[in-house]
C-alpha cells in the first residue's frame, strides 16, 4: 500500500513538473522581443494606454499563430527590407524571405482585425 501511493505522487510530481515545461516550449517567445514588438507598435500607433492594449493583443496573436523562429525571421525581414544601397539585396531578393514578408503581412492584417487596431495613425 506504501509503495502504491509513493508511485502516484511520484507520478502526479513528475507530470506536474514537465507538463509547464512542455507547453511553455510550444509558447517561446522571449520576454524582450513581445516588449520591443509592443513598444514600437504602440509607438506607430500614437501611443497611450488603448495603443498598448491592443498592440498587446495582436503580439498575443502572433504567439498562437506563429513559432518565435516564424516570427523573429520575418520582423527582422521586414525591418531589413527597408535598408538603402547593396545591404537591402540580401532583404529583397530571395523568395523565402519575401513570402515570409508576405506572411508576415497576412498574419498582422488578420491580428489587426481581431484586435481592432487601424495602420499607423502616425504621420512621420
């Protein structure tokens, strides 16, 4: 009886110690990058407490419909596609990165929707 109920907390512990780690795995967007996501969003969009919200919520979409590789390679793309001269070629020319662009641009228009947050209200 002693061993049985050793086993079952043993097996409760060890599920309830690798389960979090497993879901967090799928969910691994570094803390700096939904902050530098969220700052500049909230930026282009003029700021204030309604800006952050929802660009709060559309970086909350990109995590469930994108991994953080997905993610970090096509905001880096789409950063690096605005680059002037010689540099901008490697941003421009292959087709990877302009259909992760594309997707990229998908995925914002479809977490814009939901999120109900306009293009830039900014005027630079």
């Amino acid at each position: 009886m002693n061993n049985k109920k050793f086993t079952i907390y043993l097996a409760i512990s060890l599920n309830l110690m690798v389960y979090p780690y497993l879901y967090a795995k799928g969910n691994d967007f570094p803390t700096i990058d939904r902050v530098l996501f969220v700052n500049e969003c909230v930026r282009e969009h003029g700021g204030g407490l309604d800006s952050l919200y929802k660009c709060s919520c559309v970086m909350d979409y990109f995590i469930e419909n994108l991994t953080y590789e997905e993610f970090d390679n096509m905001d880096a793309s789409s950063h690096g596609i605005n680059t002037t001269g010689e540099r901008s070629a490697i941003w421009r020319d292959p087709k990877g990165v302009r259909d992760g662009i594309n997707r990229l641009k998908d995925v914002k228009s479809s977490a814009r929707k939901k999120c109900y947050l306009k293009e830039n209200q900014r005027s630079e």
